[in-house]
C-alpha cells in the first residue's frame, strides 16, 4: 500500500532530506490521494509549529561553565568510562585528571584575566606576585588577544607578549619575544611601542607583522597599512621608518654595526646585516605571506631546509633532526592550508630528495 | 551563514589557535539542544545543565585534536549521552543500558504558529500522543524536529540504522497524525475518513 510510501516520503521532506525527485513523487502521490493530503497537511503544520527557542542567558550560563571548567569540579564522576568504573578510577586515572583540571584552570585564568583587564574592571590583578601581564603560546599553537587598549594580536607558535600594568596610561608598551602580527588601535597621544630583543617599533596605528626568535638568524618586521618607526637597539641614532608594503629585516648579531654603513648585502645565503625589501605576495591580490600563520597558513618562501625544521617545530610542536648538512640548505617554497605534519612532510619531500620518519615528537629526516 | 558550516568554522579556530571567542560561540550555538537532549534523558535541570558543562569541558581539553572530528555536532552529542546514560545507570547493577530502556522525557515543543493551527487543546493531544512513544522513537524525533539534525547524524549518535532513524520518525508522526485528527479545522474535515 502507498501509504507507508507516502508517510516515508513525507518524514524526508519534513526532515529537509528529501531530494528533488521526492518532493515530486510525494506530490503526485499526495495529488492521487486527497484522504492522505489532508493528514499530510496537518502533519506539517503540526512538525513546523515551533515556538522560538526562548533565547537563554547565555553569559550567566557561560560564566558559570567557566567556574566548572576552572574548578575542575567536573572531574569528580562523569568522565569515567561506564563499565568496571570503581575498579579503575584509582592511582594514576585521577592523578590525570587533576593534572588535566589544574591545566585547564592555567588557561582559563589567562583568558580570564585577560577580558577582566580589557574591560578594566580589574584595577588589581588576582596574581600580585606578577608585576605585568604576560601571554604565551607553546610550540605547536596559537593565540589571540585583546590588549586593554583594543589593539588585536595574533601571537604565533612558541611566542611571548607581555607588558605592564600602566598599559596605556602614558604610553603603550609591549615586550615581544617570537612572532606575532598587530592591528594596533590608532591614538596619537599614547605611543604604541614594541621592544624586541634587537630592536624597537614605534607604531601610531597600523596593522604589520613582528617575527622575532632567539632562535632565528634575523628579526623581521613587514608593514601591511599605516606607518612604523624601527630603532636599532645596538645603535639608537638609527631610525628607520616603513612605507606600507615594506619590510625590514634586522640581523640578530649585531657585531656588523660597529662597521661602516648598514644597507643591503648581497651575499647570497648568508642574511643581509640589515635589507629594506617589500612585503611578499605570492600572487597578485593575495594577502602578505608574511601574515598568512595568521590565517592557519604554514607558509614557506624560499626557506633553507633547517628554516623550514624551526617553523614546523613550532607550528606542530614537534622536534626536528637534519641528519647530513648537505640537505639543510635547500630551499622550499610552499603554502600549507590546515594540513597534518605527514602531509606537509609528504609534500616537501616530493621535491626535496629526502626521507623523513615521524616518531612520537620526533621528525628525523635524512638523505 | 548556514549553522553547520558555522560550527566547522569556530571548530577550526579551536583547534589552531586556541580561541576563546570561538568556543563560546560553540557553546552558544549548541549548548540549548544539548541541554534539552540531556534533559530529556536525565529529566533534572541541574544534572543536565552540568552534563551539558561536562561535555564543553571536554571540548577544550582535547581542542587541539579537533581537527580530527568530523562532525563536531555528532561528536558532543554522543559525550553528552554517554554522560547522561553513565549519569542514571550509575547506581545501577548492570551499567549498561541502552536508551530504549529509560524513561525518555518529552521536550518537544508546539507552539500557536501565526494561523493559530495548533490551539491549546490540539497541542495537549499531540504533548499527549509523543509521551506514549517508545523512548528511543522519543528521543529520535525530538532530535530530528527540534534540534535540526540529519538522518545521518541521529543515527551516528545513537548507534542505529538511518532506516531505522526513518522509521522511527514515521511511527512518531503517525500517532501525532492520528492525535490530530479529532480536532482538525471543519473547513476541510470533508475529506477524512472517518477514523485512522
């Protein structure tokens, strides 16, 4: 009998599952029978008679989760598996979750702070012993943040940002170590001022990226809008100021300047003491490459092997051996959207005549 | 922005950078039907309020392995069960019991539409009817009607058949249909047969 038909086809189109042709084979069928039409058509006033959802509070519930999240209170039952649960749940197990609940509370109290001290509700933080605040990212994630001041910072992998209290009273100052971009909020009558370990920014309002790692050769800062003012740790009468697309890189071993000028060497594969180049774009219209990390993008730009190891040891957290100096100074060029360490891995080795093992933490790669 | 394609978004920015904005805007996009869910499972506000905090907790600590779920909302659907059943069967013997075998509240919810289909006697016989359904068929059509899910993502949480997904729903409508037919509008009362 039809019916069983009509009513399947009914429940696909009441569901927003039913494909074209059975929107039409439910209206023949409905046309045939008008008994069947009259229930259908009451059915679906009945399916589609919702009331607006009442629209919760959600802050107060939020809020509220946040508590639990923090307090680890959640950890007390409903996570244990459901059979052999009293059996199981001694030693180590809670030991985890303890481990687990007072990570969790780290992170939260971070962010927590941080929006209490953008809304400035919070003259005196809850952590005296800190003198100033402080933000970091381990290897292998990322973060953004809302200074008090409005200004949006997009902090990468395996970085640090911190500043004081008095952010914003007289001036705004910010202590960089790693990579991050700005968007800073434009205010003439308070400086905004990034100090890195080589060198000093100056920013009126501007959005531009910083990268600075102890751990890299060079300190490089690409200006997307606006205007900054770069001075030299190592020699302050120095003042360099970027045009829009420009960007600037800075030898972090600063014995050149003790030496005559300071423009452009050419020596290929060894960094210039200090270049003036412009911001790359990997093709037209496309955004600076050297803000693609903070879209999700793992961008190489005819980077050496062993440049290529110290980005994927902090985008993924992972340690990476070269093993055979011959292979770290190819370069690579390459835009990776939301891939897995195997598949950037994969993809590079395609052009890159080496072999890689992936273990644990632990990316060797070899000839 | 299509709701699904909003939560794969904030999902991602969990995952790659720890963003808080986007986890609370998981949190208020999912947190009601989750609640309602586990309601209906639990039947107590305050166990299921905190289930529903329980399964956002998890969230966050496994963020950085998100990338790796498919379907994020089938994902926190099956915790969110998986608690609420480990939640009454706790005291329990025997742990393990499916959902067929639990008292299933009826969240569904009829409202007077704008044509005032549904008066209130008509919306008490339908609360009715959905009350006398098998738990699990419950449950599958409140999934389906008043959360919005596919086919394919009830039967993922549930562990069962799309088929059976669908045949529960048409056993589900059936009685509402046949709840419904008493009271349906005279104007077009001719053409019924005079029972179900």
């Amino acid at each position: 009998m039809d019916n069983e038909k009509m009513w399947q086809l009914l429940i696909l189109k009441l569901s927003g599952e039913a494909s074209g042709e059975e929107l039409a084979e439910l209206e023949l069928l409905l046309r045939q029978h008008p008994d069947l039409a009259q229930q259908a058509a009451s059915v679906e006033s009945i399916w589609k008679s919702k009331g607006a959802p009442a629209p919760a509070d959600t802050d107060h519930l939020f809020n509220r989760h946040l508590q639990r999240l923090s307090d680890g209170t959640a950890d007390n039952t409903p996570f244990q598996p459901i059979p052999d649960v009293r059996r199981r749940t001694s030693g180590t197990q809670r030991i985890f979750f303890i481990a687990a609940s007072l990570a969790a509370a780290a992170v939260i109290a971070i962010v927590l702070f941080n929006a209490l001290s953008v809304s400035g509700n919070l003259p005196n933080p809850a952590t005296p012993a800190v003198s100033g605040n402080s933000v970091s990212t381990k290897n292998g994630s990322k973060s953004k943040l809302q200074l008090p001041d409005g200004t949006q910072v997009w902090l990468n992998s395996g970085s640090n940002i911190s500043y004081e209290n008095d952010f914003g009273s007289a001036s705004r100052q910010v202590r960089l170590i790693g990579e991050a971009f700005f968007d800073v909020v434009k205010d003439p009558s308070r400086p905004f001022v990034i100090h890195t370990a080589t060198i000093d920014i100056k920013v009126l309002g501007t959005a531009f990226n910083v990268r600075s790692y102890p751990e890299e050769k060079i300190t490089e800062t690409a200006l997307i809008r606006g205007a900054v003012e770069i001075t030299l740790k190592a020699s302050t009468d120095k003042k360099i100021v970027l045009k829009p697309n420009e960007k600037l890189v800075v030898s972090n071993d600063s014995s050149w300047l003790s030496k005559d000028s300071a423009h452009a060497v050419n020596v290929p594969k060894k960094p210039a003491v200090m270049t003036l180049t412009q911001v790359h774009h990997l093709d037209k219209d496309s955004i600076a490459t050297e803000m693609l990390w903070t879209k999700n993008k793992l961008v190489f730009d005819g980077e050496t092997l062993s440049e290529v190891a110290l980005k994927l040891e902090r985008w993924y957290g992972v340690k990476v051996i070269i093993i055979g100096d011959e292979l770290k100074n190819i370069e690579y060029t390459g835009v990776f959207s939301d891939d897995n360490l195997t598949e950037v891995l994969y993809a590079l080795q395609l052009s890159g005549n080496f072999k890689y093992v992936i273990r644990r933490n632990e990316v060797i790669i070899r000839p | 922005m299509e709701k699904r394609e909003l939560i794969a978004q904030l999902q991602r920015k969990v995952a790659l950078c720890d963003d808080m904005t986007a986890y609370r805007g998981l949190y208020d996009l999912l947190h009601q039907e989750l609640f309602l869910f586990s309601y209906s499972i639990i039947k107590s506000r305050e166990v299921a309020e905190e289930i529903v905090s329980d399964v956002f907790i998890k969230l966050w600590r496994i963020r950085n392995e998100l990338l790796a779920i498919g379907n994020l909302t089938v994902f926190l659907y099956t915790i969110a069960k998986n608690l609420s059943i480990n939640h009454i069967t706790r005291n329990y013997k025997y742990p393990k019991v499916s959902l067929d075998s639990i008292e299933v509240e009826n969240v569904a919810n009829f409202d007077n539409g704008e044509e005032l289909f549904i008066t209130a006697e008509l919306a008490r016989r339908i609360q009715k009817a959905i009350d006398t359904l098998p738990p699990q068929c419950k449950i599958i059509f409140q999934l389906v009607r008043e959360s919005g899910l596919k086919h394919k993502e009830v039967a993922a949480i549930l562990n069962i058949s799309e088929l059976t997904v669908r045949n529960q729903l048409v056993i589900a409508v059936k009685k509402i249909a046949a709840s419904a037919q008493l009271s349906i509008p005279p104007v077009r009362n001719r053409t019924l047969p005079p029972t179900a």
